[in-house]
C-alpha cells in the first residue's frame, strides 16, 4: 500500500469559503450522518463522492487544512458590536470583572485599580489551580475591557491582530444567527400562501419577515400599499399622505370601505413603528403581512 503524503495547511479557509462550499454538497445531497445508536454522538461526511475518489486512490487529496481555534477579546468584540450600534462598554468590563473573580482576583483590589488607587497588581492572587495562560488571558481581556470604559474609548485603534481576531469574530457571529434563524425561517415561509403575481416590495417585506426583521416588514408592507394607492389614484401628489390618498380613493370608488379601513390601520400601526419605537410581535408582523398581501392584490385589480 503506497503512503500518501499530506501538505499540512493552517489555517484553512475563511468561514464564507467554508460555508459556501459545504452548502452547495448540502444542496447537491452530497453528505452523510454517522452517530451512535442512542445518536448522543454524530459526525458528518460532507463531499461523498470526492471522500470515495480519495479512498479510492482515483484523486489525490493530499492537502490537508483546519482552522486556528481563536477567542476573540473584548476589544474585537466591541468593534465588531459597534458597527451595529450595540456600543455597551460598561458590558464588557462586568464580564472581564466577573471572570476575573470568579479565577480568585480580590473585589476590593479590582475596586482600587478601577479608582486608579493602585501602582501594582501584588493583590491580584489567582486560584492555583488556573494556569498561567488562562490567567495571561483573563488579565489581557480585563485591561481592554477597562481601555473601553475611558471616556476616550472611541479613539481606540485595534492593531493587525485584533483586526483579525475582529474579522473572525464578525464572521462567526453572522453563522451563528444564520443557524439560529434557519429552522424559523423555513417555518414562516411555510405559513405564506401563495401570490399570483409579482411585486418586490412585497417580496422584501416578505423576506424581513422571515429572517424576523419586523419593523423593517411593517414599514415595507405600509410602503407597498402606498404605493399601490398612488397606482390607482394618478392625481395624488407625492407630497400626498397615506391617509389622503385612501379618502380620494373612496370618493373615487376605487376602495371600498373595509379594506379602506385595513389600509388605515396598517399606516396608523406602520407610524407608531417609525414614530414610536413600537416593536411588532410575531403574530402582529405576520398579520400585517397578511393584510399587505391582501390589499396590494385588490388594489391591483381595482
């Protein structure tokens, strides 16, 4: 049997890579599950057909990839956060605080660092049993948590590292909520009937809907209808509101008054959304959806 040998490569592909290709084995039914027979273990095979040309000696897979394990720091983190606008330094200095502790740091000797009382960190005992590494890293993560906490802390540069360590970070984080979301994704497309025509605002309001973004949906629903309005009423202004179109459109016959008052309702809740940083459940985002659908698909045909 000849010995194959493998060109060790670290580190691996990026996570988009990564998924990207996985995905489209998924897609193609390319995979198989291994588990033990109460299935509390399991692993994957994803590639079959190259994983049986690799035994079979008919390709040559010889190269040989994994990734770096990385913890990203609190500085990485909150860069990454920030973009969002969820900037909460005060959050990440409780967790290093928290972790510190809890690896045998005095309270009272953190108090005196934080009120700039102290010249030292003679106080600063560690349990025997955390190792020097873990403790390098606490104390590491502990000190950019309390870099954020300066009133300066939007000046903060990340060096090359960090930069990396963010990257990374970000990544990780968008897989994960995409896993999160998939299964309540499929299930809310589900739930949707079908429509017999085509019409993209819908088909993004649609789409907010199921990745959970629901304000985004109301507003796109209250803008589909709106603009389905302005269709059917040709001398409405753009200067016009919602409401003023609905009225000509009754007047005009071209609306009658049930859906009429659909229509008011979903801009009366569409301006509490926007105006009043109402946040729409998922029975009330789904209803509204509903509604849109409805009233985009009379108005077309009025």
């Amino acid at each position: 049997m000849q010995t194959r040998r493998a060109e060790v490569s670290t580190p691996g592909p990026r996570l988009p890579v990564v998924l990207k290709e996985i995905t489209e084995k998924l897609l193609q039914d390319d995979w198989y599950r291994m588990s033990t027979e109460d299935r509390a273990r399991k692993y994957y095979i994803v590639g079959c057909a190259d994983q049986a040309a690799d035994l079979d000696g008919e390709g040559t897979f010889s190269r040989f990839e994994f990734p770096i394990p990385t913890k990203s720091g609190p500085l990485s983190q909150w860069a990454v956060r920030s973009q969002l606008a969820d900037n909460k330094p005060a959050h990440f200095l409780m967790g290093a605080r928290q972790n510190i502790e809890r690896a045998g740091v005095p309270p009272a000797a953190i108090d005196c660092f934080l009120a700039g009382e102290m010249d030292d960190l003679s106080d600063w005992t560690f349990r025997r049993e955390v190792p020097a590494e873990e403790r390098a890293r606490l104390l590491s993560n502990f000190f950019q948590a309390a870099r954020l906490s300066f009133p300066d802390a939007q000046s903060v540069e990340l060096d090359s590292d960090e930069l990396e360590e963010a990257s990374i970070e970000r990544e990780k984080s968008c897989l994960k909520q995409l896993a999160n979301r998939y299964l309540k994704i499929v299930d809310r497309w589900e739930q949707l009937d079908r429509l017999p025509f085509d019409h993209p605002q819908l088909e993004e309001a649609s789409r907010t809907f199921l990745y959970g973004f629901y304000r985004a949906s109301v507003v796109l629903c209250a803008s589909a209808v709106e603009t389905q309005l302005k269709h059917i009423v040709p001398s409405a202004r753009d200067a016009d509101g919602p409401f003023s179109i609905i009225q000509s459109a009754q007047e005009g016959k071209l609306i009658g008054r049930y859906h009429a008052d659909i229509a008011k309702d979903l801009f009366t809740f569409r301006n509490r959304v926007v105006h009043d940083n109402r946040d729409p459940t998922h029975d009330e985002a789904k209803a509204w959806l509903g509604y849109a659908r409805k009233l985009v698909g009379e108005l077309r045909v009025a």
